[in-house]
C-alpha cells in the first residue's frame, strides 16, 4: 500500500523544476517550495534558461547579508510559501532580489495572471529586478507586454525611441551611432577594434528592438544579422568578396576596394541612391558600417639616400599608410556581427 507521502511525492514529479530538485538534494519536505526555499538557504538558484539548479560560485557571499538584515526580512525569507501562482506572487514580493528575480521567471508557467506579474516586475525599484523583466520579456509580441515595453524604455533610448516613431529614419541612424560611440566613452568617430567586445549585450538588445519593432520587421541589428548568416552559409563559411558582395547587394549596401600606398582593403557604406525609408532594402539600416573608420597619413620613406641635402623630403618621397586604429569594411561588420551572435541577439 502506497503512504500519503508518495501520493504527494507523485504529483510533485509532474514539474522538471522539482524533479531537478530531487535531484540535487534528498531534504525532507512536505512541498515543491518548501525544497525550493531549502536549496536556495544552501547556495542553490534556479536557472531558467538551463532549467537547472546551479550551486552560486561562492554562496558564503550571497547568503551572508541575509545575517546582517533586520529579523522581519530574515522571518519573512523562511516562511514556506505556498504552492502554485499563490507562492510566486508571495515570492514576487520578497525583500530579496535574487527571490523577485527567481519568481518572475516562474510566473511565465501561469498564463495572463503570471504575464501580468511579470510585467509588473518593471516597475521595481532595484534595477537588476527590471533588467531581469526586460530580458524575459522584450521577445513576447502581447499588445500589453509591447505597450509596457515602450512605457519602461530606459531615459538613454528616449530620444531614439522618439525619432523611431515618428519614422525620422535618417537621425534614428544618427541617434544610433552616438549611443554606441557614448557608451564603450569613444571620443573619436568611430569605433575601434578593441571597441566591439565593450558593447553591452542589453544596449544592443534594447537597441535592436527599437529598430525592428517601429520598422514592423525591416530593420534592426538581427534583422542584418540573419542575413549576414544566410550570405555566410551560402559560401559554406568563407569570407569572400563574392560572399561581401551578395551581402550588401541584399541591404541595399556598396562595396568597393579602398587602398593605401601599402595594401588593398574591401570598403563598404550604405548607398545614398536609396530612400532612407521604409521603401529601403531589409535590413538596410541602421547604417553600422558608419560606426567604423579610418583615416591616411602621411609617412617619410625611412630611406637615407631619399634625403635631401635641404633637409626635407619631397612629396614624391611620402607615402599614405592607414592609421593603426583605422577598422572599416568586412572587418569591422565581422567584427560586430561576431559580437552580436555572442550577445544572442539572433
């Protein structure tokens, strides 16, 4: 005969989220959150993502401020919340960030009532609590969950966001670049090679979904991206001028060759012979090609016998040479879309 305590265990089962506890820890335990709140006590969190517990790198760190806090938080983190949507919102209103952040991923499992918690979530006061919102939410085409998105739109994009909607799509592409530049602190025109791995993976999130949502789909980072993706799988993998070519051909881009006195270099920009509109190509902006650049100086040969007896040379004995940190053409959009795909923003 079966004890009530496997009829309990049974049901339990039905949830990954519980049977990944199980499998973690053999804790007694009466419910699904009563485990939960034991193994987060023990350094565990749940990664929703991997659908996984995850013991944190150094638990003593994070559990420690729960000592110092007053004695209504610490009571309030022991309770044993109660099963199902009830026990999410009770978690949503933790004193904790790690237990708001934890309970808005779990709310996605309950339909309207749990969307309309999560959405909620982005009007937190703690702005890793938002961010986590954000991040499970920007992807979800709801009416309410974009309507929210738009209202929560960090004071940064305000401007973008702006000229977006009101389809200003020549100083949203200006307004785009000077974000970017702003924020890896580039003083110059462009941006460097070093420049590509500084930029954050919400920006160019938030930035890309300003661009595919007012554009209805026709523009934005990922939106390049995919096709950068497709040109590169046509060419099994290699970068080629052919592969570059068929690339711009499809945004509506130009390649041409650009050179030195030194080497030969592939170049590419957006052609001014299309409309800066919705008629444009997919994917045609924004234009990133503009946040890379270049420039030549002007170098003396270092031959001795060039030099002359006036002590200078003369301007046949110069030669134009790129810049060190000059990063445009293929190199600079495999760079960033590199960068992109680690970022996953397609």
């Amino acid at each position: 005969m079966k004890k009530a305590g496997d009829t309990v265990k049974k049901v339990m089962n039905k949830t990954k989220k519980y049977v990944a506890a199980c499998e973690v820890s053999d804790l007694p335990h009466e419910t699904q959150d009563e485990l939960y709140e034991k193994l987060r006590q023990q350094g565990y969190m749940w990664n929703s993502r991997t659908k996984r517990w995850d013991k944190r790198t150094n638990p003593d760190e994070e559990i420690a401020p729960i000592v110092d806090r007053n004695q209504k938080v610490q009571t309030a983190e022991r309770l044993i919340f109660s099963e199902g949507f009830e026990g999410v919102r009770q978690r949503a209103g933790s004193p904790l960030q790690e237990v708001r952040i934890v309970a808005i991923s779990d709310a996605l499992n309950y339909g309207d009532e749990g969307l309309n918690l999560a959405i909620s979530a982005l009007d937190d006061e703690d702005p890793q609590v938002k961010l986590a919102a954000w991040r499970l939410l920007h992807h979800r085409q709801e009416p309410e969950v974009q309507e929210a998105l738009v209202e929560h739109i960090l004071t940064r994009y305000k401007i973008l966001q702006n000229l977006l909607a009101a389809g200003n799509w020549h100083q949203a592409d200006e307004e785009t670049r000077e974000i970017l530049l702003k924020i890896v602190a580039r003083q110059g025109r462009w941006l460097q090679k070093k420049d590509i791995s500084k930029l954050p993976a919400e920006d160019l999130r938030i930035i890309d979904w300003l661009w595919v949502k007012y554009s209805r789909g026709k523009f934005g980072f990922s939106v390049q991206g995919q096709i950068w993706q497709q040109c590169l799988s046509e060419k099994r993998g290699q970068l080629c001028k052919e592969m570059y070519q068929n690339f711009c051909d499809r945004l509506g881009w130009l390649l041409w060759e650009d050179s030195d006195d030194r080497d030969t270099r592939y170049n590419m920009g957006r052609s001014d012979a299309i409309a800066m509109d919705l008629r444009a190509n997919e994917g045609n902006l924004p234009n990133i090609c503009a946040l890379g650049g270049g420039e030549k100086n002007w170098e003396a040969y270092a031959n001795e016998a060039e030099f002359s007896k006036m002590d200078f040379y003369f301007l046949d004995n110069y030669q134009k040479r790129w810049t060190d940190e000059s990063f445009f053409g293929p190199e600079m959009i495999e760079c960033f879309f590199n960068h992109l795909k680690i970022c996953q923003i397609w």
